[in-house]
C-alpha cells in the first residue's frame, strides 16, 4: 500500500496527516487521518501527541540520552519537551528560524546566545531534525518494519508559507532531502487551507465560487501569518483557481495573541490583589 502523506512543517508546530492512495479510479478516496507522534514530553516520559511542537533541545550531559523507542543515545530532544525545557535552559532550545531572511540559514548559528559547550546547528539543520523525527515516528508507527512503508518511499506534500521566497523553499526542500523525503511536492500553505476547504465542501464549492470571484484566505499559524489572493478564472470553459496575490511575510500570529491575553490577565491579577504582588511565575508563562 502507498499513502499520500502531509505535512505542515509550522514554525510553532509540526504535524502529519495521511491517507492510502486509491488502488484505481473506481476507488473512493479514504479520508487522511492525523498520525499520532511519539515524543518525550518530559526527561524519560514518553507519550503520543498529534501536534510536535518545532522546537530542539540540545541536552546537557547531565541529562542523560534522550531515549526514544527507535534511538536510546540520542543527545538531543525535539517536540514538546524541547519547548518545556525553554523555560530553565533556554540557550539550549531553538525554535524556528528558517523564515529569518536576515541570517545565513546555513551556518550554524543556533541556538542563539548559547554557551561554548553548546553545539550549535544551522535552521536547515532544525528543520531537519523534526522532519527526521516526523520520518522515525512514521517507520516505528506504521511502517513497523516494513521498508515498502517507510515514509521515504511515501508521496509527501509539505506546505510552506505562500510568502516564503525561493531560497526559503529551497532550503525547505534541503532540509526535507536530508530527511530522506525525495518524493516531495511544496504547497503553499493557504493553497493547502482552500483546498481543504474545497474538499469539505463537496461539489456544491462550484456554485459558491463563480467565475471572477476572489477569495481571501487569511492564514493565522502559531508564529506567523499568512495572505493570499485566490480568482477563479475561465480556462476552456472549466472554472480554475489561481493564486494571483500574496502578502508579506509577517512574523506574527496565534502566540502572539495568546502571550497578550496573558498580559492583560497578569495585570488583572495584579491590580486586584497589588498588595500581595501577585505575578505569573516563568513556569506558569510556559504552560
């Protein structure tokens, strides 16, 4: 069996859906289902999350390997306990910065302000990473031994933001090559949302969307944002959707939001007890 594997490699968090690809025409299409990723979510706890948050944790020796169920020497952590661990070790945590323009996305220049004993890596490299942590999950999950399964052999569309330019899709491309994904597609990412939306909606999307509509597909990921233009146009007689327009690349989003809601409740807080000093400690800003 070959599947037809997504994946949206988010510069908060990463996931993967799936679904086999129909055998023929007659076939009816299987609905994609998310994979459920192993990954430590706390030193020696492991446990299934649809969503692995993009964030890698170089571990201190003191640490001990990072075990998995597929690697019991790793040396480093990816996923939600690497993003705990920004809390008391943050110059030994990354998180994404392949969307950064401003610096040499090949060099090894992370994590940012890190100690000298700390190895560093380059954005590509992190990429990397989750998306091999996305290909071991996958072999151990589904493959479960068997090569013909294993997700390098697997068709993998990976959405990036419509707003990246060509050498971030290249260098998403590198790092998806490193991983070993060879048969890979990238899709803009509010292209990916439309179509979603087109696939919910049946045939009745053709008498929504009319010949000289345009659409805004407004995408607010956890770290950025994305715009896009979409029209449907006449080609022959068959109406065709086509991304005329794209905004800027803005580097905010969900998060940001969140973080400021949890300012004006920190304050909240604050005023109605002053006296006592109330506070939202590190640890509670992290959860």
């Amino acid at each position: 069996m070959k599947y037809v594997v997504g994946i949206d490699l988010g510069t908060t968090h990463t996931a993967l859906a799936y679904a086999p690809i129909p055998a023929n025409e007659d076939e009816k299409a299987a609905s994609p289902v998310m994979l459920g990723i192993p990954q430590l979510v706390a030193q020696g706890t492991l446990d299934t999350r649809e969503l692995l948050p993009s964030f890698f944790y170089v571990a201190h020796e003191s640490d001990g390997p990072q075990v998995l169920p597929w690697d019991d020497a790793r040396k480093y952590a990816v996923g939600e306990h690497a993003r705990a661990r920004g809390v008391d070790a943050p110059a030994r945590v990354i998180a994404s910065w392949l969307c950064h323009p401003s610096v040499d996305r090949r060099a090894a220049i992370l994590p940012a302000g890190a100690p000298e004993d700390v190895e560093r890596i380059s954005p590509v490299e992190a990429s990397w990473r989750y998306l091999e942590h996305l290909v071991e999950a996958w072999d151990h999950v589904v493959a479960k031994g068997d090569p013909e399964l294993q997700l390098t052999k697997q068709s993998v569309v990976l959405t990036v933001p419509a707003s990246f330019d060509a050498a971030a899709r290249e260098l998403t491309t590198e790092a998806a090559y490193a991983a070993g994904l060879e048969d890979l597609t990238l899709l803009e990412e509010p292209q990916a949302a439309f179509y979603a939306w087109l696939s919910d909606r049946g045939d009745a999307w053709r008498k929504e969307v009319q010949v000289g509509d345009v659409v805004l597909v407004v995408d607010i990921g956890g770290g950025t944002s994305d715009f896009s233009v979409i029209a449907a146009v006449d080609k022959g007689g068959e109406l065709v959707l086509e991304r005329v327009a794209v905004g800027d690349h803005i580097l905010l989003g969900g998060d940001n939001m969140d973080l400021l809601l949890a300012h004006v409740v920190e304050q909240k807080m604050v005023r109605e007890a002053e006296e006592a000093g109330k506070t939202l400690e590190l640890d509670r800003w992290q959860k």
